[in-house]
C-alpha cells in the first residue's frame, strides 16, 4: 500500500501537516500491518472453521461491508488524487493492483479445504 499511494505524499505539496518526519512515521505502519495480518491469518482460519453456519455467515457479512466501506474510500482516494495530481496519478496504482489481484486468486486456492464446505 505505501508504494502504491505513498508517491502522492511524497511528490504532492507539502504543508505544515505533511512533514518528512510524519511521513517515515506512518511508513511504519504498512509493515507493521503486514507483521499483524501475517500472525493473525492462520489462527483466524481455526477459530472460522470451529464456528457454526450462522456465525460464519453474519462474520462475512460484516466482512462484505467493511469491503464496502473500504472500497468506496479507495474510489474516493482515487478520484481526489486524479483531481489532484492529474490521471496520471491512477498508474501508480494499477501494476499494484494487479498485483493484489493475482495474490487473492493465488491464495483462493490455499485455503483449507475444511473451510470450504
């Protein structure tokens, strides 16, 4: 995520808001998400599969708006950068995505086939 959205911090107007030191200080928060999801992946897929059908469907449920949620905050993301920085803005972006796309396809396949009923 930081190398897809961070050019706009970094090559954008800087304020008195966005400093150099602001900057590197929420740079640590991408990897450290990426530490937090890594160690928290496979006990989250033991505690989905002990669950019955009715907490696993209000749970994806939950996780279907806040795909929502964070969805329509990236387009909004996206458009105010277009307007922003122009349309060549979006191109930081789609090699990302691409990216994002094939790795959610690859790891569909991983998942335990005790989960999938």
């Amino acid at each position: 995520m930081l190398v897809t959205v961070g050019p706009l911090f970094f090559t954008g107007t800087r304020d008195e808001f966005i400093t150099y030191e602001r900057m590197a200080l929420f740079s640590f928060l991408f990897p450290l998400f990426g530490v937090a999801a890594g160690l928290a992946f496979e006990p989250s897929l033991n505690l989905a599969g002990r669950l019955p059908r009715a907490a696993q469907a209000v749970l994806a449920f939950i996780a279907l708006g806040g795909g929502a949620l964070v969805g329509s905050g990236i387009a909004a993301f996206v458009v105010s950068a277009v307007q922003t920085h122009g349309a060549l803005a979006v191109a930081y972006a789609l090699p990302w995505l691409a990216v994002a796309l094939v790795i959610a396809a690859l790891r569909s396949r991983v998942i335990p086939a005790r989960l999938v009923r």
